[in-house]
C-alpha cells in the first residue's frame, strides 16, 4: 500500500510540474500574439516578465515557511489554484495593467507554490532513501511542459486566438492536476531531526550547503537567457526564422533525455560526479554557441545546452537536502531558490540588455561560460575540503555501510543514493 501511495505522489509532483512550467514557459511563446493583438511593446512585456521571475524568487522564503507550516500537498493546492485563476483571467485581459497584476504578480505567486520547491518538498518526504531519483523523475515535468503544453498553447493561440489558448491553459491544470493532488495521500509523518553533529562537522556542512547554493546561482545565471535567446541567436547566425523556434524544443528534448540518462546513471554513479560531468559539459556548449560559425554548430551547442541544463536542478536539491530533517525542507530550499530565482532574472536581463547594445549575444555566452566553470571549480574544491576535513576530525566512522541510516538517504559521496 505504502508503494502505490508514493507512486501517486510522484505522478501528481510529475503532473505539477508539468502544469506549471508549461505554463510559465507558455508565456514567451504567447508574447507575439500579445504585441499583435493589443499593441503592447516586447520591452514593455519583457518588464513584466522579469517582474514575474523576480517576485517567484522573493516569495520563496514565505513558501518555504508554509512549506514547513502546512505540508507540500496543501501548498500545492493553493498554488496550482493561483496558478489556473491567473491563466483564466489573462483570457479576459485587455489592458496592460490587468496583464501585470494577472500575470506578473498572481501567476507569479501560483508558480512559486506550485513548481519545484513545493514538488521536491513532497517527493523528498516520500522517498528519503531515493531522493535524487525521485527527484529527477519529477524535474522531468520541465521539458515535458516545454515539449507538450507550449506547443499546443501557441498553436491554439495562431488558430483560435490568445483568450482561448488562456482558457486552455488554466483549464487543462484545473482537471488534471488539481485531481491529482487531491488524490494525493497525506504526506507521511515528520521524522525526528538527527542528534546534534560536531561543531566541526557542522561548520562542513554549512560551507557545503554555502557552496552548493552558490553554484545553483551560477546555473541559473545562463539556464533561461539561453533558453529564451537561442531563437534570435540561430537567426543572427544564419538559421532561416521558421526554423529558429525549434531550438528551444531542441534543447527541451535533449534535457528531457539527459534527464532519463540521469535517473539511470544514479544505480552506478554517485550525484556528485554527475554535476561535475553537467557543468562541465555547460561550459563546453557555452563556448561553442558563443563561437559557433554556422548553424552546424549552433546546433551541436544547442543539443550539449539542453543536455547539461535541466538535469543539474534535481542532484544539486538532493545534495543541499541531504541531511536537512523533513521538517526544515521548505526553509532550506527557500533559500537556495531565491538565489536561483534571482540569478536567473538578472541573466534573462542582462542578455536583453547586450543584444540591445550590441546586435549579438556572443559576447555575453563567452562571459557567461566562466559561470559553470566557476560551479565545476568550487565543487572541486568543496570535495577536497569535505576529504580533508573527514581525514582530521572522524577517524573512526560511527557504524559501516551494512548499518541502515533511518529516515535520512545514504550519502551524496557515495552510490547508494540510486
């Protein structure tokens, strides 16, 4: 029973994140029937669209606070309901005013209680042992929304008009998902928090967490200025405008696969190693988008881009998760997703910013490739101090690798996290 019970929780976290970042990635693609149909400027919905990122990542720590407060399952609720009253008041919308407070400040609010935070919350309670499994699973729903829902929103929006790709929208999450959560069984009881550690070991894991964070920071410095240029850069390097749009759904697929290969990866090969492999590869598709001479390698970039993006989110929640008690799992990834949040909004803007200026993103894609350079680097440099700091203050492990550890998932160092 507890089985099926786990599984429905991780098919409506699948389902949530599905909804919401279809959803939100629905957006950009509804802008230019927007622009069209009400005058409104690309500046002026681009404002808004970084108001819409910039308030999900501030509202992370009051999330992350009812998180702890109420559960995920009830947290979801309230924001997948945010979520679909937004979209079915954008179908009304007529004036610019309406679209902000619609979008930019409900939608806003909706996606940051019903994406991936709340989601992990609820899957990492279910399956402490599996963690980063689980949670790879769920991050899935990021490409399938990508893959399934803003196609057919911008589809639905060319044939029918944007009011009934909105209407759509906030339909489609209103019968599929909020079912789902509603079927959701209760989250399983609270475990108590492990006895204090060493004030050494203690130390380790706050610069460990410290670190951790930072480098998702890094990650989503160029995960959505990528995803929202490659279409402009395809063109501006001789990609032909019809066929520019499938360069997102390129990368969406190519995530979506490194997301599978991940899940099967983790039976062998311990989480940490594989975010080395992720931001290393970044790196490598950064410089070659940057200094791409035709579409041949655009598109090479393109594939390694999609490969290395999406997949770093789950290891990198797992590993900042590890040894947080369930009851603290809202606050403590609030604080890593408000970093998130706030380094994304800042690369979108910054992206805009220099194609304005200069005609081009070569530029920035070269700087910006020192972002996961810098995350492989620190991470390296974290293992190094975590070896250094086992050798000297815990000489003797408390218990070996046949002793269960109860309510908490086997290390991150080690390949018992499958």
């Amino acid at each position: 029973m507890l089985l099926k019970r786990r599984h429905v929780a991780l098919l409506a976290g699948l389902a949530c994140m599905t909804a919401a970042f279809g959803v939100n990635f629905a957006a950009g693609a509804l802008f230019p029937f927007l622009a069209a149909e009400h005058g409104w400027s690309t500046a002026a919905l681009g404002a808004v669209a970084g108001l819409n990122t910039a308030l999900t990542g501030l509202l992370q720590p009051l999330v992350g606070r009812a998180l702890d407060a109420w559960g995920a399952r009830k947290v979801l609720l309230i924001g997948m309901s945010l979520l679909v009253a937004a979209q079915l008041l954008l179908s009304v919308t007529s004036q610019l005013w309406q679209f902000v407070l619609a979008y930019g400040v409900l939608g806003a609010a909706g996606f940051a209680a019903s994406s991936t935070p709340p989601v992990s919350a609820l899957v990492s309670r279910w399956f402490p042992r599996r963690k980063a499994s689980a949670l790879t699973i769920i991050t899935a729903g990021i490409n399938l929304g990508q893959l399934l829902v803003v196609p057919a929103a911008a589809f639905l929006a060319g044939a029918e008009g944007v009011p009934t790709s909105y209407t759509f929208l906030g339909a489609g999450a209103a019968v599929l998902v909020i079912p789902l959560l509603l079927a959701t069984p209760t989250e399983p009881p609270v475990a108590s928090a492990p006895s204090a550690p060493a004030k050494a070991t203690s130390a380790a894991a706050r610069s460990g967490s410290l670190t951790l964070t930072i480098t998702f920071g890094l990650h989503a410095l160029s995960l959505y200025m990528v995803m929202l240029a490659l279409p402009q850069y395809a063109i501006d390097h001789g990609t032909a405008p019809a066929a520019s749009g499938n360069l997102a759904a390129l990368a969406a697929a190519a995530s979506l696969a490194a997301m599978i290969a991940t899940g099967v990866l983790l039976r062998r090969a311990a989480p940490r190693s594989l975010l080395y492999a992720l931001h290393a590869l970044r790196t490598l598709a950064l410089l070659l988008l940057a200094f791409a001479p035709g579409p041949a390698l655009v598109l090479a970039g393109t594939v390694l881009f999609g490969l290395s993006s999406f997949a770093t989110i789950p290891l990198t929640v797992a590993a900042l998760t590890e040894k947080t008690p369930a009851s603290r799992l809202g606050r403590s990834m609030a604080r890593a997703w408000l970093v998130h949040q706030t380094a994304a909004a800042l690369g979108v803007a910054a992206g805009g910013a220099v194609h304005a200026w200069t005609g081009s993103y070569t530029p920035l894609l070269a700087g910006i490739a020192a972002a996961p350079l810098l995350a492989l680097v620190l991470l390296l440099r974290s293992r190094t101090a975590d070896a250094d700091a086992g050798a000297t203050t815990q000489p003797a492990p408390t218990h070996t690798s046949d002793t269960p550890v109860p309510d908490l998932p086997t290390s991150l160092t080690t390949k018992g996290m499958s």
